[in-house]
C-alpha cells in the first residue's frame, strides 16, 4: 500500500516538471516566432545606416497596444535602442552579451512581475553592405503563465488526493473481502478445536480449497490412526488371551518337562510375532495419495504361490482371469494384508475351487473378485464377520479379528469392499481399487 502511494506520488512530481518544461518549451518557441516576424518586417531607417522595424508589416497587435505584457526592443551595436514596440511604457533591463545567430531565454523578476525574456543577435547590412550588430529582446509578462500552471499544479495533486483516498477505501474494501475465508478458516480451526466438527466444511476459493483439502486429509489421517492404535490395542490384548491362557496352564512345578518348554517357547514366539505385528500395523498410515503405485497382479502372485504350499495338501486349484497388470497407489504391507487375509479364508474354507478375477469398472476404477466354493455363510452372518472379534467359524484357529483388520484398512483407502454369496455355493468378496 505504502509503496503504490509512493508510487503515485512521484509520478504525479514527475507529470508536474514534465508539463512545466512542455510549457516553457512551448513558450520559447511562441517568441522565438514573434522574433522571425519582427525580423520579417524589418526595414532600412532613412539613412540607410541602420535597420528599423516598420509597425505596417507587424501582425501581433499586442506590440501596438500600450502595457499588454508584450514588449520587444531593438538594439544596436551599442547597446542602443533603436526601436522599441508601441506596447513599452516602463524600462527594462540590458541583456548580456550574446553570440551572434544564439538564442538567449530567461525568467526574469522585474517591477516585482515574472517575464520570459528571448534574446536573438544578428548581423544586418547597410547601405555600404558592411556588416552591423543588432539584438532583438521580446519580453513577456510570465504572471497568466505561472498562474495557470499553480491551477494545474492543484487540480493534479487534488485529484491525486482524490485517488488515493479512493484507492485506500477500495483497497480496504477489497481486503476485507479477501480475508473473509481466512476469518471463516479461523472460526472452523476453532470448532475443529473445541471438537464441534471434524473437518472444514465451507467452499473456500482456489487459492485457498488446496490448504482446506490438504488439511482435510490430515485430520482424516489423524482420526484413522488414532482409530487404528485403539483397534491395534484391542487387537493386541484379543489375540494374547489364547497365549496367555496356555501358559497359565502349565503346571506349576519347579521342573517343566520338555513339552512343557515346547509349548512356552512356542507361546512366547507367538505373543512375540502378535506383538511386533499389531505395532507395525498400528504406526502405518495409510495414503493413497502419498504411496507408491504397485502391481496388483504381482502381490495376487506372491500371496497365491505362499497360499498353495500352506494348502498342498488340500489341492486347492485357483482359476485367474485378471490384466497383466493392475497399477495401484497402495502401502505394499497393507495390500499384502488386505488379499492375504482374503485369500487365506477362501483358501481354507473352499472344497477344492478358488476364482480370482478383475473387471474394468468407470473412471479409472477396477474390480477386484475373490470366490470359493465352500459352504458359505447366510445373509445375517455376511453381516456379522465384519465385526471385531467375531469369529463364525470355532473351529479353525483365529482371533476373529483378520476381516476387521481388512476392513480398517481399505476403509483408510477409500476401497469399496463388499460380500456376498458366489455362484459355486461359497463367499465372493468384491473389492474396488482406483488404478493409476
């Protein structure tokens, strides 16, 4: 603000001395005429020793009429006035000494009164064709000059005043207009504070919606990883109740058998692995955005080829119709995570078949199905193995608690996932993946 006022202001400066020297300039040149026409009208006195101006050839009245503020005088070589216009009725003073064929403009204060002042020297034949002196000096009364330059001079830095008033109630206007949506940033980072909303929520304009957006994604991160370290602990504590529970149930004798090391060792070894794995699972944030692009079919290929050595000796047989390649922006533990889990169920409760395929889906999406040909579970169950810690199946080993940690995790990616009943009789799980 400061420096476009400063601005302005010597621009204004600028404009003034501008005009002032167009005006002098265009003054100078106004007599430096009047001088060429009383030259024009110059003529030989009676002796023809010496030049006069001849009053019939002169056309600027202002010379004939008595104190109009334009006078001229004709000097000769002595400094002599040997004509003086009809308009001089007081006394001026002697010009310097000037070069023949220069010109000579001044501003000069005389009887209290501003004047330009242009002199010319020439040199001039008579009669005998010699060479003589002579200077011609216009003077002109410079006050309606001054006066209507003073007139500019206030209308410019009135109307700059003018302006710049105008422009500070415009710019505070415009300011205050502008920082509308940081005030209403401030009053929602102060309901996000007091907790009376999880996010912003008002449209705010392109410069400013990316910071809202991103934001946004913070506090989502935010609420899924403090959501993720409460389900981690649950998890945690869930999955050491069953360790725990057998080792309580060692006999409670000074000597332990070798069995009895076994199963500690083995029990230790496991809180061990649910321990290290609940924390990873725990400090990983989830982003699309932020992840690396990996190859669908390449983890499918990894987790399959693990799958049949647990299962040889079911002889599971996997049907595949999927792309060569499907590109997504996923954490590859938490892809590894999310189809092992899947996988290993359709695994262990098939009778023999499992069909993993893919379909293009609209904007960039891709489907991804897994089915087997198991029993299957009926609608209501569908609903429930979703839920933490409900296993439907008491026989198979588990914490109930794998399909949770799916959930959670596609939830963090905005993948849609569903389940329902497949055509063989046993569960198809369809998952929703946004490709690169």
């Amino acid at each position: 603000m400061i420096v476009l006022i400063v601005f302005m202001i010597l621009t204004v400066v600028a404009l003034e001395r501008v005009v002032e020297q167009r005006a002098l300039v265009a003054e100078e040149a106004r007599l430096q005429l009047l001088i060429y026409g009383l030259l024009a009208a110059v003529d030989r006195n009676r002796a023809g020793m010496s030049i006069t101006i001849s009053a019939d050839r002169l056309f600027e009245n202002s010379l004939m009429t008595r104190d109009s503020g334009l006078y001229a005088i004709l000097y000769n070589a002595k400094r002599q006035g040997i004509w003086r216009s009809r308009s001089i009725t007081r006394v001026f003073p002697e010009i310097e000494q000037i070069t023949p064929g220069d010109w000579q403009f001044k501003i000069l204060e005389h009887d209290s009164k501003p004047y330009f002042r242009l002199a010319f020297a020439i040199h001039w034949p008579d009669v005998r064709d010699k060479l003589q002196r002579y200077d011609v000096v216009v003077w002109q009364e410079a006050s309606a000059h001054f006066e209507q330059l003073d007139r500019f001079r206030q209308t410019l830095w009135s109307w700059l005043v003018v302006t710049i008033a105008l422009l500070l109630i415009v710019m505070y206007l415009v300011t205050m207009w502008s920082l509308r949506p940081l005030t209403k940033l401030g009053l929602e980072i102060k309901a996000i504070e007091d907790r009376k909303q999880t996010g912003f929520e008002n449209n705010y304009p392109i410069e400013i919606a990316p910071l809202t957006e991103n934001l946004n994604i913070l506090l989502t991160r935010e609420r899924y990883q403090q959501q993720r370290y409460r389900n981690a602990m649950d998890d945690l504590a869930h999955s050491l109740k069953t360790p725990l529970a057998v080792l309580s149930g060692l006999p409670k004798v000074k000597k332990t058998d070798r069995v009895d090391l076994d199963i500690l060792r083995e029990q230790i070894d496991r809180m061990n692995q649910i321990v290290t794995y609940q924390l990873k699972k725990a400090s990983s944030v989830a982003d699309a955005k932020m992840s690396k692009p990996i190859d669908l079919v390449q983890v499918v290929g990894r987790i399959l080829s693990a799958l049949e050595k647990v299962y040889r000796e079911k002889s599971v047989r996997v049907e595949a119709d999927m792309a060569p390649a499907i590109m997504i922006r996923m954490d590859e533990s938490d892809c590894l995570e999310v189809l092992g889990n899947l996988l290993d169920n359709a695994f262990k409760y098939c009778r023999g078949r499992v069909f993993i395929g893919s379909s293009d889906g609209a904007e960039g999406q891709m489907h991804l199905t897994i089915e087997d040909d198991g029993s299957g579970l009926p609608e209501h169950e569908i609903e429930q193995i979703l839920n933490r810690g409900t296993r439907l199946d008491q026989v198979s080993e588990g914490q109930g608690i794998g399909l949770a940690v799916v959930a959670d995790i596609v939830k963090s990616y905005n993948i849609a996932m569903s389940f329902k009943r497949s055509v063989a009789g046993g569960l198809r799980v369809q998952l929703v993946f946004q490709t690169v």
